[in-house]
C-alpha cells in the first residue's frame, strides 16, 4: 500500500493535467481575485490555530494527523476537465475536528505544497483552490456534521461531512472556471452545466469513496486518539 501511494503520488504525476486548477490557467484578473476572497479565511484560520495549539498542546499530533490526510488524499489524482482533475479533498475529517477556520490554513498548506512539489495546482491559482477545497469544502463539512448529529447518528454525519465536502469543492471549482471561461452560446451557466457535469462523471463515486474511509478513520481514532477526541467533545468522556 505505501509502495502504491507513492507511486499514485510521485510517479504517476503528469504535466498536462495538473491537480486542482492547473498553473496560469485562469486570467490574472480571476486568479487575483481568488487571492483577495481567500487571505481573510487563512488570517482567521492562523487565529483558529493559534487558539488550540497555545490552550491544548496535546493535539499538535492530532492536527498534524488531519493536515496528512488532506495531502495524501488529495494528492491522488484522475484527470477531468482540461486545466483540472478530480480527486478526493479529505478536509471533511479535519473540519470536524477543528473546525473550519483551521482547516482553511491546513488545506492551504497542503494545497502550496502540492503546487512546489508535484507541480499539482499553482502558485497563481492558489487563491481559487483554496477558496474551493480549503475554504468551502470544510464549511460545508462543518455545518452538515453539526446538522445530522441533532440526530445522534455520528458516522452517519462523518460520512456525509465528508462526501459533501468533496463534492461541492467541484461544484465552486466548476463555478470558478464558468466564470473565468463562459461559453460562447449560453454564457457562465453552459459552461458551468458543462464542466459540473464532466466533473460529477468521477467525482460522485470518488465523494463516496473518500466518505467511507473518512469513517473507517474516524473509528480508528476512537479507538486510538479516544483521549483526543474527548478534549474536543467529539465523544463522550467515559464515566
């Protein structure tokens, strides 16, 4: 399996379809903007990080876990739309755990490193990948995970955050490049329908793939990181 990933990661790495919104793809006008929407999240996301690391230490380990996961997932790649690909994003776990302000820093990271060190991404269109994959996709995760546990059905919520996640990190990457490239006849929502649409051909199966292992993780630190996991009341501390 490591010997997998790695070549997934390393070795199967093309050029010509580079992950999330490919290096100076969008217009400067665009990709700027992404920018300036962006930089408010990841301020907020340091003063997010701030605050857990400086009252409770003991989940460095646990936040440095959750930023791994989003590198490893999101690194496995399928090309899909020219300038673009689909893959899982994997910050619907970290969403959970930490909220989404700290996933914004964390999927940042993960998404500048991918840019310096697969070629995955780019430096200019990292503003709109993290806006989609670092920003939007935890908010979601967040919020849905807040909405089914009303109903106690914790892996339930886990693997919706998470599909959901994935899934709409594609519906505002497909909105980003409407915008930057509407079609000649129909404007922004053809080319919208058109890049979702080529999208969800591998995306969908891909979401519920990535909710699934988020569970099986999520059960794995039950088990293991229990401790952790009660710090945030995530699961109820034994009695």
């Amino acid at each position: 399996m490591a010997v997998l990933s790695f070549y997934l990661i390393i070795g199967a790495s093309t050029p010509a379809y580079a992950m999330h919104i490919m290096e100076g793809f969008l217009p400067p006008g665009w990709a700027i903007f992404w920018w300036v929407v962006a930089l408010p999240f990841f301020v907020l996301g340091l003063r997010s990080l701030t605050r857990i690391t400086q009252s409770t230490p003991e989940l460095k380990l646990l936040l440095a876990l959750a930023g791994a996961f989003t590198f490893v997932l999101s690194a496995l790649k399928i090309p899909s739309v020219t300038g673009s690909c689909s893959h899982p994003t994997g910050t619907g776990l970290g969403a959970v755990l930490f909220g989404p302000l700290a996933m914004s820093v964390l999927g940042s990271l993960v998404l500048l490193f991918q840019a310096l060190l697969l070629a995955h991404g780019g430096l200019t269109t990292l503003g709109a990948n993290a806006f989609s994959m670092a920003i939007v996709g935890p908010f979601v995760a967040f919020w849905i995970y807040r909405l089914v546990m009303q109903s106690g059905r914790q892996r339930l919520a886990i693997f919706l955050a998470s599909a959901l996640a994935d899934l709409i990190t594609y519906v505002i990457t497909s909105v980003q490049l409407a915008l930057a490239f509407p079609a000649a006849t129909g404007g922004f929502m053809a080319s919208f329908l058109k890049f979702a649409g080529i999208f969800a051909i591998t995306q969908i199966p891909l979401a519920i793939s990535e909710g699934f292992l988020t569970v099986l993780v999520w059960n794995w630190l039950s088990s293991y990181g229990r401790q952790e996991l009660e710090m945030l009341n995530l699961i109820k501390v034994d009695s």
